[in-house]
C-alpha cells in the first residue's frame, strides 16, 4: 500500500482521472502492435524478468492532425503516469511531454507535431506485481495562457529527469498533476485521447517489451499500421516509408533494459568517489588503503539493498568499482615507490579519519 508520503499523489491522480472520465473525450482506439508489424525485428516482445530487468516507458511521436482549428492553432501535449512496485511500496510517476520540450533540442516544430523518441519513465527495476499506464493527449492552444502554464509544467518534469528519484517524486508529482488539473480549467485545453491499461507480470507469458497507440483513428485502418523505427507508418510493411497522419495518436513503447546505467546519479556512488579517493593517496601506513576498503563494503552494503538496481546488476557493479580501486592503488604505490615525491602530508581531518579506520585492526 502506498505510504503517506505517496498516497497524496495518488489522491490527486484519481481526482484528475475522475474529472477527465467526467467530461467528452471520444473513444479512443487502443492498438497494440505485434513484434512483426515493428521494424526492426525483435524491437518488441522481448520477456522482462522480474527481479532480472528494468522497464522503460518512451514516448515516440505525438501528433495531432487538426494543428490548426477553426481560426486557432493547437500543439499536442501529452500527459503520461505510470504506477509501479518499487521498494517495496507503490510508486506513481506522472510525465508532461509537449512542444516546449521538443523545440529546446531541435527548434521550431510545425504545428500539430512532436517527433521526439523521449523517456518518461525509468528504467527502474521490474519487481512482479503489475504495471499500470495512464495516457492523455491533449490539444493546447498555442500562444495562449494555457500553452505557457504547459511550458512551466513541461519544464518541471524535465527538471525531475529520468531515471526520477524517489524523494523527488513524492515531493513534484502532486505539483505536476496539479499544473495538468489547472490547464483542464483553461478553456484553451482539450482532452483528445486517453486510456488506463494495467499490465500483468504474472501471466504466463509474464510481462513483454511492446508498442501501443492510442488514437483517435477508425480501428480497420489502425489495425492495418505498422511500426519503422519509432514511427507510425501506412501501406506494406517494410516496403512504405508513407507516414500515418490521419487522426490524433499518442505512439508510446515500454522498453526491457538488462541494467539502468547512469550509476553516477544514484546515491551510493559517492562512497565510489570516496573510497576512490582514499586508494590513490597511498600513504605508508596503509591507514588510506584501509579507508578505502570500509567505503567499498559500505558501498556494498547500501547496493544491494537499492531499489534503483538489481541483484545482479549490484554485483556487477561491485566487481567493477573493486578491479577500479586495485588498479588505482597499484599505480598510486609504483609511484610512491619511485620516490618522485614524499608521501603527501596529511590533514588534521585525515589523521582523524585514519585512526577511527584503525578499528578494523581490532581481533
């Protein structure tokens, strides 16, 4: 169950759900793609084992075919929240993906498109249970109020990042939702699309890499669309290159990763740094060497028990960071040895440090 800290946003979520489900948004067709309608081969279908893998959510391409509106043009905005087991607990990750976020990297967009292949969830480590996705395609008026309390909001999920941190969501998810809640109030935002699907990771099949759209579109001609590299595509497969542009369509993926990377982000990294620094001093007594071996067990110790990384991957990681740490050391002593310079003089704070390590002597 979601913790006190956490159950707020849910609240909020459910409000903003219950207020969407409240007003007019058509029916949307909903198409999930088998793995031999998506090029290239094998970029779906994959198994994501629990415990084992990270999952991913992207958003490929967002695209609204009416950019422009009586006398108004719109641009697509998308909101996207993923709710997931993590540490044990219930975490739920809200996303706003939009034009302002797609013109930072590639300048003006034409009105009424968004091609950007952009992560909005994870990877975070697949831990069983289920995975459950809201999506909502907006169209927002563009230079209107409304288009710049989305361009605040798009730029607060950037701020969150990818993979997010815990602490950080708790904190900027009710302010997320809340912005999204306030451009429902403008009159110059519109609920296009949306869906909630939950996906089951304990089916037998358990739970798989896959392609979804959500669209506006007739449901034959949906059906008959194919997938090139993150994006919708019309006619034979393999064959056409012919862009779909006849409806409104959100085209997302959920993607299977064997580790998460970016390992620098994540909190325990600074005992790395830390027992890095201690092996390269070097100094006579070994008292540094010995710093650095408490740092890489406490680095282990806080791995293994990270909801960020797996089992497996913390292992990795370890044997990684120790050959580092060797292979540092033995420069550091063949230097030392060489006798260029004299041991470097150690601060009051260090000599401090080096006898609180002396403890490791004791029997």
């Amino acid at each position: 169950m979601p913790t006190l800290l956490t159950s707020g946003v849910f609240q909020q979520f459910d409000n903003l759900f219950q207020l969407l489900k409240g007003g007019k948004i058509p029916i949307p067709t909903i198409a999930a793609f088998a793995s031999e309608r998506c090029l290239p081969r094998g970029a779906v279908g994959e198994e994501i084992v629990r415990d084992q893998d990270y999952f991913s959510i992207e958003i490929n391409e967002l695209f609204l075919a009416e950019g422009r509106r009586w006398w108004a043009n719109y641009d697509p905005a998308v909101l996207i929240v993923c709710e997931f087991v993590y540490g044990g607990d219930k975490m739920l990750v809200p996303m706003v993906v939009g034009p302002s976020m797609m013109e930072n990297q590639f300048g003006k967009l034409p009105l009424g498109v968004v091609l950007q292949d952009t992560r909005v969830v994870g990877p975070y480590p697949f831990r069983g249970d289920r995975i459950k996705i809201s999506v909502v395609l907006y169209r927002v008026r563009h230079d209107s109020a409304a288009r710049e309390l989305l361009r605040l909001v798009e730029q607060i999920s950037t701020a969150i990042g990818v993979p997010a941190d815990a602490g950080i969501l708790m904190k900027m998810g009710q302010t997320i939702l809340g912005g999204v809640e306030s451009l429902m109030g403008l009159g110059d935002t519109e609920p296009v699309v949306g869906h909630r699907i939950e996906l089951d990771g304990n089916r037998l099949q358990g739970l798989r890499s896959s392609a979804t759209v959500l669209s506006s579109g007739d449901p034959q001609e949906i059906g008959g669309l194919w997938i090139d590299g993150g994006r919708l595509r019309t006619g034979e497969i393999g064959a056409s290159k012919v862009p779909y542009d006849a409806a409104d369509y959100v085209l997302y993926t959920l993607q299977r990763h064997t580790s998460r990377g970016e390992e620098a982000t994540l909190p325990f990294y600074e005992l790395y740094e830390q027992a890095l620094k201690s092996a390269v001093l070097a100094d006579d007594s070994g008292e540094s060497w010995k710093q650095a071996k408490a740092n890489l067990l406490s680095l282990y110790q806080q791995m293994v028990i990270s909801p960020d990384i797996t089992a497996t991957e913390a292992d990795q990681l370890f044997a990684k960071y120790t050959e580092s740490l060797k292979a540092k050391r033995a420069i550091a002593e063949n230097v030392r040895k060489m006798g260029a310079a004299k041991p470097p003089q150690l601060s009051d704070a260090r000599q401090r440090l080096n006898r609180a390590v002396s403890v490791l002597d004791l029997e």
